[in-house]
C-alpha cells in the first residue's frame, strides 16, 4: 500500500498542475483537510474536501496559469507520503516567474486521501512528523 500511496501523491500532483481537480475529489475523503498553519501568509485550516478545492482555485488566482508542482522527493511510511515539490508559476501581472521548494505531508486512511499539512522549507519537520526521524538528521 505504501508505494501505491506514493503513485496516488504523485498523481495529485500532475492533475493539479493541469487545473484538474477532478482527481483530488475521486481520491479524497469528504473530510480532507489542508493544514496550512505554518505558512508565513495567510495560514489556517481547511476542512473538508469542496473547500479543500474552493481553496485551490483561489490559490490559481494570481498566476498565468496553474502553478506547477513538480514532486522531486517522495518517501513513504506506512499511511504517510512526505514530499519534496518544486512549485512554479509566472505572476499574472507581472510576467515575473516564482518558484520554490516546498516539502508537503499527505496522510491516507484505507487508499483514500486525508490530509495535507505544508511544511514550507523544513525537511525535518516533514520526516519527522512522517515518522523518518532517520532520513530527517541527514
């Protein structure tokens, strides 16, 4: 189940840089949540999985197009992927491009999506709450 985790995650990945969320609302629980309360701006709790997709489209807002999120780490253990992402995109005003590294956290329950908790830059805080302590003290 693990590495079918890590394909799902994966998977979110792409459809949401194509602007499909049709995939997150197959593979998410009704009660998914996004824990956004360690982000430097507007940080906060989502809850449930229509606001969870409210939220992502509002995020699209100022950009180009989609951003991009280009998953360059994914470790598994049991019920939990972290993962080390690329995000992209170009400011719809400005023209100007952004990107940065970005490590997620995405809980499952029996197959299904849970949660998301984003751990902006701290890697460690993402292993660890994943339970990689280990792979966390590199």
């Amino acid at each position: 189940m693990p590495e079918e985790n890590v394909e799902i995650v994966r998977r979110i990945y792409v459809s949401l840089s194509r602007g499909d969320q049709d995939t997150l609302r197959e593979l998410a629980v009704p009660e998914f949540k996004i824990d956004f309360t360690r982000r430097l701006v507007e940080p906060g709790v989502v809850r449930g999985r229509e606001e969870a997709l409210a939220f992502l489209s509002r995020l699209r807002e100022p950009w180009d197009d989609w951003p991009v999120w280009d998953p360059e780490e994914l470790l598994h253990t049991g019920d939990k992927v972290a993962a080390l992402i690329r995000a992209s995109a170009r400011g719809s005003g400005s023209g100007a491009e952004v990107e940065a590294h970005i490590w997620h956290l995405w809980t499952f329950r029996e197959g299904k999506l849970l949660e998301l908790c984003y751990f902006g830059d701290d890697r460690e805080a993402a292993l660890e709450a994943a339970g990689l302590k280990q792979r966390a003290r590199r």
